[in-house]
C-alpha cells in the first residue's frame, strides 16, 4: 500500500509540468551601439531578450542592430557602466545577478578603477537596476 502512494506521488509530480515562470525571473540586456537599448526582466532568456530587442527598436535600431550582451538568473542587482577608451571609442560593461547593492556599488568601483584601466578616459554608472529591474536612479 505504501509503495503504490508513493507511486502515485511521483507520477503526479511528474505529470505536472513545471513552469519557468515558477523559477526567478532573470535580466536581458541588449545594446545598439549608438542607437538604442533595452532592459527587461523575464522568466525565460527567450521572453528577456524579446522584450529587450524591442524597447531597442523603439529607440530607432534595427532588430540585427540589438545585440544581445547579458542574460542573468536570478536576476539579481545589476549595474550598466559607459567605458570610454582614450583612443575614443566607447561601450557599455553590464554587471547583473549580483547579491546585494552593496556589492554592485563595489563591483562598478573596481571597473572604474584608473590604476587597473590607465587608458580610460571616462567609466561611470549609467544606471543601477533592482532584483526587479527598475532603475535606482538616485545611487
């Protein structure tokens, strides 16, 4: 009798499918070098990177513009830093699924620091995201 409970237990835990949805939601980003970019929090990387590559085009890019640059799960804290070469040329370095504020504070602090990067001519936070992926714009 206890064998065939334990039976149906496992075929009813294996007959019910388990959703992404259930898991953490992780963070999509996606840059278009001088036309746009996209942030968006998702189940999936599939569902993130979409969302993303549209808020991208909605800026003016073109969907093989929207480069798909980082995807984390669980999302966690994530930091969008602009680096710019003394040379001239520039990007965005993004940081995400970091544990804490405290530690994306540290983490863009180190990116920055001249005395490990003696050619940048400017590294600063653009933005700082929540587990949620909203912008802490006051950081």
């Amino acid at each position: 009798m206890a064998r065939r409970f334990h039976l149906l237990v496992i075929a009813a835990l294996a007959a019910s499918p388990v959703s992404a949805q259930d898991g953490p939601k992780g963070i999509a980003f996606v840059q278009a070098p001088e036309q746009g970019s996209g942030v968006c929090v998702a189940a999936t990387p599939e569902e993130g990177f979409a969302c993303a590559v549209e808020q991208c085009m909605a800026d003016g890019a073109r969907d093989e513009d929207c480069i798909r640059t980082n995807w984390c799960q669980p999302a966690g804290w994530s930091v969008d830093i602009f680096v710019q070469h003394q040379e001239g040329i520039h990007w965005h370095e993004v940081i995400c699924g970091l544990p804490t504020e405290a530690i994306a504070k540290a983490a863009a602090t180190h990116v920055c620091d001249r005395n490990e990067r003696d050619y940048l001519i400017e590294c600063s936070v653009v933005q700082v995201y929540d587990p949620e992926g909203k912008e802490q714009i006051e950081w």
